[in-house]
C-alpha cells in the first residue's frame, strides 16, 4: 500500500505572515494547515500540537513548520514508522518538489484496519476451501486402506492418513483462532469436575499410544459454571494433548482439580522434557519457536495453547503455568 492512495488533496492554506490567533480558529476545524510563502509555494504543514509548542508566538512565521517529506510511492508503512519517530501526526507528501497533500496517522490507522479485516476474511474463505480438498483426499486414502493388502502400500497409507488429519488439524486451529475471538459464547450451566473428567477420558487413547500413565485426583464437590462446552472442551483438550505431546513414553501425566475461593483450579502435571526459559513468554502466542516437536515426533500447529488461553479468558478464567527445562510442566486452569 503507497502513500500515494490515502494522500488529503484538499488541504486549506494559511500564509506565513498570519496572525496565530486566526490560525488557532481555523485549526480546531481543520487540524492542519498548508502553509504558503509570498511566493505562494507550499512550505510546510502546521498543527495544533505546533501552536501548543510555541504558545507566545504571534505570527506563523514565528514557527518551525518543518517536517519530514514523504513521496507518494513510498509506503504507508514508512510513513507510519516516520510519524512515530518525528513525533508528527501528519506528513506533507511532495512528488518532484511540487506539493501534493498531506498523509496522516488517521488515514493510515483506518486503511490497516479496513486491511486486516479484509485479509482476515479472505484468510477464512482460503481456510474453508483448502478443507474440502482435504477432506476429498481423506476419504480417497480410506477407500485404498480396504482394497490394499501388501503391507508396504499400507504403510504408505497410513502415512497419507495421518499427513490429511494433520493438515486437517492446522486449518482447525487456524480457523478457531481466527473466529471464535470474537464469536458469542453460547453457554449452559455445567458442573465442572464432572466435564473435566470427560475431558480427560476422552484424551486417553492419545495416553494408550504413548504408554502414559494418568493419575486422577478430580474433586468429589460439585462446582457449576455456565460455559460453552464445545470451545472450552476443546481447550482443556489442547491442554491436556500438549501435555501429552511433551512427556516421555510410559512416563505418568497427574490431574487435579481443587475448589478455592469460588473458583476451581485444574491442574495439569507432567515430568516430560519442560519449557525452555527463552521460550516461556511465547507458549500461548502463534506460531513461535515455544511450538516445537514432542517425545515421539509429533508435529505441532503452533496455535492449540494459543486458542486455549483465548477461550478461557473468553470464560473469565485464566491459564498459566510453571516449568523447568528437563523436569516437566504444571498447567494451572482457574475458572
């Protein structure tokens, strides 16, 4: 995007030799002024903030009207870095010399976010799209699965299999993280020890693969919240998966929950392979470094804890947690 698209052509003017007084009245309505020499050659821009600065002058001619000048090719985004380095709210845009107009902060802020709104929609189409293929190509690999019966094209099958439910599992991510920011809850009162159970028993079989042992300590008390049960199903679940990702084989994963001060707390305790401490202010962002691979190679989307955090703040909760490198990881998720 250049500067060129959101340039103000229409910029009042004010001769250098005005009285400031008169100025300050015609910058509450305009917020900036074109200033012209006895020549009548634009050679600066002035703003409230410089009357603000020299409030005893009297004359414009009394102000430093210089700013940086910017081209109409350059981008808004070097503009934008300009603006915050010089402290200006606008710049004038000159193309050969000659005067065409004035870019400004507001301009530029309303285009990224018309911008990002744009790119977030296309990015969801993009997302949708890319499902159906995938989807296609599954059902296509189950279909081989049963008429395939030498085991190296099996092999090669299941190798296809799990590539599409990998694929299909990064545009998941990707589209719940995108929507569900800003997507209604839709809740039903739910009592929560028992919902945390059937959250971790439906997580065992990823255990079963990994020869983990789940120890559960999950209180007898009754603690019931309103929640949506699908999106924060899905993010204890990212939790409880990512716990398991990063443990060793036939290590043993604990669980608890705990009532305190009209809150529950579950907590989520491993010995696996820890989190770096370069890495520990990332975990719950996108695709960072803190996204990496677990104890028997599973790949990482880099988004699970970043949807998790989102819809438990969505809840009113919070999800933190304490680690040490080679030692392991305690999740704590308070509601």
């Amino acid at each position: 995007m250049k500067v060129i698209n959101l340039i103000d052509r229409q910029v009042p003017g004010a001769s250098i030799l005005e009285d400031t007084r008169v100025v300050y009245m015609w910058l509450i309505e305009n917020l900036y002024l074109a200033i012209i020499d006895e020549e009548q050659r634009v050679i600066g821009v002035l703003t409230l903030k410089d009357l603000h600065h020299n409030a005893d002058a009297l004359n414009v001619i009394d102000f430093d009207i210089s700013k940086p000048e910017v081209s109409p090719e350059q981008s808004i985004f070097e503009a934008f870095e300009l603006m915050k380095e010089t402290e200006n709210d606008c710049l004038p845009v000159y193309d050969d010399g000659k005067f065409l107009g004035v870019i400004t902060m507001k301009r530029i802020t309303e285009r990224l976010v018309q911008f990002v709104s744009e790119t977030q929609q296309q990015y969801q189409k993009v997302i949708h799209d890319l499902r159906n293929p995938i989807s296609n190509l599954s059902s296509l690999i189950k279909l081989l699965d049963t008429t395939v019966t030498d085991q190296e094209t099996q092999e090669f099958i299941k190798l296809c299999t799990f590539s599409c439910k990998h694929a299909m599992e990064i545009l998941d991510d990707l589209l719940y993280v995108e929507i569900d920011e800003n997507k209604p809850l839709v809740k039903e009162l739910t009592e929560l020890n028992e919902f945390f159970k059937i959250c971790i028993t439906e997580q065992s079989g990823l255990c079963l693969l990994k020869g983990i042992k789940v120890e559960t300590n999950i209180s007898n008390d009754k603690f019931v919240k309103e929640i949506d049960r699908a999106r924060l199903k899905r993010a204890i679940q990212n939790v409880i998966s990512n716990t398991i990702k990063f443990s060793y084989p036939n290590s043993t994963v604990k669980m608890s929950t705990k009532i305190e001060r009209n809150q529950i707390i579950l907590k989520v305790l491993d010995a696996g392979i820890g989190i770096p401490e370069i890495y520990q202010n990332d975990v719950f962002e996108k695709f960072t470094a803190a996204g990496r691979i677990g104890t028997n190679g599973e790949p990482s989307t880099g988004l699970g804890l970043c949807f998790s955090k989102q819809c438990i703040e969505q809840h009113g909760g919070q999800i933190y947690f304490k680690s040490t490198e080679g030692r392991g990881t305690k999740f704590y998720i308070r509601l």
